[in-house]
C-alpha cells in the first residue's frame, strides 16, 4: 500500500506505529524505514503469497474470505 501510493514509510519508525503493532502482536517487531526498500519488500511479498498459496490448496477445511467495502462506522 505504501508504495501504491507513493508514500515514503516514515510511519514505520514513529512511536504510534510501534505501539499499535505492539498492541496487535508483542512478538512482532516493525524493521526500520530503510531496510524496507522496494526490491527486498517485492521479494518478501512474492515468497509469502506463495507459502499463503501452498497452504490454503493443501488445506482439508476450505477457509473462504468475502470482503465487502469499507464500512464507516461512525456514521452507522
């Protein structure tokens, strides 16, 4: 998403970041700014579809995701 959009990832090194994802997962720890350059984030996303993609054609449940449009709560 950040570089669909041409943002510059500076949010990865603020303190909010870190604390939500702290919140979120206290096992997982934000890498800098800087490490995530283009090339090597392409290279990760690419082996992570892939292992997410092996998974779900070996799986013998069937997990089925729908995503229908962003909600605004606020206004509901």
């Amino acid at each position: 998403m950040d570089f669909a959009c041409g943002w510059t990832l500076q949010w990865v090194n603020k303190s909010e970041a870190k604390e939500l994802f702290e919140f979120l997962n206290s096992f997982l720890k934000l890498p800098d700014r800087r490490s995530l350059d283009r090339e090597n984030l392409k290279d990760t996303i690419f082996e992570r579809n892939k292992t997410i993609e092996i998974a779900l054609k070996e799986d013998q449940i069937s997990v089925t995701f729908t995503f229908d449009g962003w909600t605004n709560v606020r206004n509901e």
